[in-house]
C-alpha cells in the first residue's frame, strides 16, 4: 500500500482525524443483484428519517465541525455521506455505477463516514492529504471542473485526486479497474472505524471476487 500522510496544517485544525484505508484485488461487475437488495434494505430502514436529524449522525456531525475548521460551510460543500442520506431521506434513487462503488455507497451510508474510492493502479507516488489550493486543477466525476479550494483533498505526484465531497475522474473505479484504493475518513475519531473496514473487506470477499487485502489506520 502506499504511504499516506496528512499535512500538518489538516493535523492542527482536525487533530481528531483518522483515515482508515483499504487496498484490494477485485473483480468489476455492472451490477450485483444480491448486493442491490442489501443496498435497497438498509436504504429502507433510513428513509423515514428526519432531514434535520441527518447532520446529528455521529460520524457526519464529527465532519461536518472539521469542514466549518477548515473554512468550509458545510451544508454548501455536503460530504458524500451526507449526500447519500439526503437522497434517501429525499426518495432519490442512488446512482449504481458498479459493484464496487455500490459497496463504497453502502459501508458509507451504514458508518456515516465518508469514503473515497479509487483505482490504485492510478495513483502516482505516495499521497498527502491537504487541503486544495486557489485555481488547483480538479475535475469531479460527473461535475467537471470544480473549485476545491479550502477542501481536504488527496494529492499524488500528479495532483488532487479525490476529496470527501467529489472524487477526481483520473482515479475514478472502472471497468477496468483491477485494485482499489479505499479511504474513510474518519475526523472525529469514532470507535467504529475498524468495525467499518472490516465489514467493507466482508463486502468486497462477497461481491467483488476480493483478495490481497490489505487494512491499515492512520
């Protein structure tokens, strides 16, 4: 696995943060229908409730006080857990792009952390996390060019390439895709973050053909 850092600016404003990371073998699929009705079941047992009651989630409240730290407004650049259940709560149905991002999507909405996944063969060098610079180059799968200013993103030999908010096309999950790269982000240190891997590394062994995998926190 390569080696991971966080920037000493993102340890001072967040000095609670832990990211749990996960690296893996496995096998794409368009779509795991047994997967699916796992994703639709605990979708179910969330819908009903409260919009408001969403940010009160230990792990996305604990994200969202990172973000107003780092100078974020949090409910203008929602984290992707949060996202995820405001679609539920919605009645939104939620994108299916591919076994594996199908169970980056259901180990987020069941932890509440977010989780960015990658494609590790994609990722040049080792990585920081930091936060994004004036006029950083970064285009979002599915949102083109954005502004991450401001934003914790991780940064390899070529640049930014993922975020808790929008992860970059670069390292995007394909069908190509042979190793992922997966990294929770936990920034108020909750106690549930093993309990959180280990449950994903459950997932990819069933659904995704998983092997060589490999778990460390920082």
């Amino acid at each position: 696995m390569k080696t991971i850092t966080i920037s000493d600016l993102i340890k001072t404003k967040c000095p609670t943060l832990q990211l749990g990371c996960l690296k893996a073998s496995i096998t794409i699929q368009p779509k795991n229908d047994l997967l699916w009705k796992k994703i639709q079941i605990l979708s179910a047992s969330k819908k009903d409730l409260p919009m408001e009651a969403i940010k009160d989630i230990p792990a996305i409240a604990s994200s969202r006080i990172a973000y107003k730290a780092l100078g974020k407004a949090p409910s203008r650049y929602r984290l992707s857990a949060e996202a995820l259940h405001r679609r539920i709560v919605k009645g939104q149905d939620l994108y299916q792009i591919n076994n594996v991002v199908d169970i980056i999507n259901y180990s987020s909405i069941d932890s509440g952390f977010s989780i960015g996944g990658y494609d590790a063969e994609q990722i040049q060098e080792d990585i920081t996390l930091d936060l994004g610079q004036p006029n950083e180059p970064y285009e979002a799968i599915g949102r083109g060019a954005i502004n991450i200013e401001h934003l914790p993103v991780f940064r390899d030999g070529q640049g930014a390439f993922g975020s808790p908010n929008s992860d970059a096309t670069r390292t995007a999950i394909t069908d190509r895709t042979q190793q992922v790269l997966l990294v929770f982000l936990n920034f108020g240190g909750h106690d549930h973050l093993e309990d959180a891997l280990d449950n994903t590394a459950q997932l990819l062994l069933d659904f995704a053909a998983g092997k060589n995998i490999e778990i460390t926190t920082i």
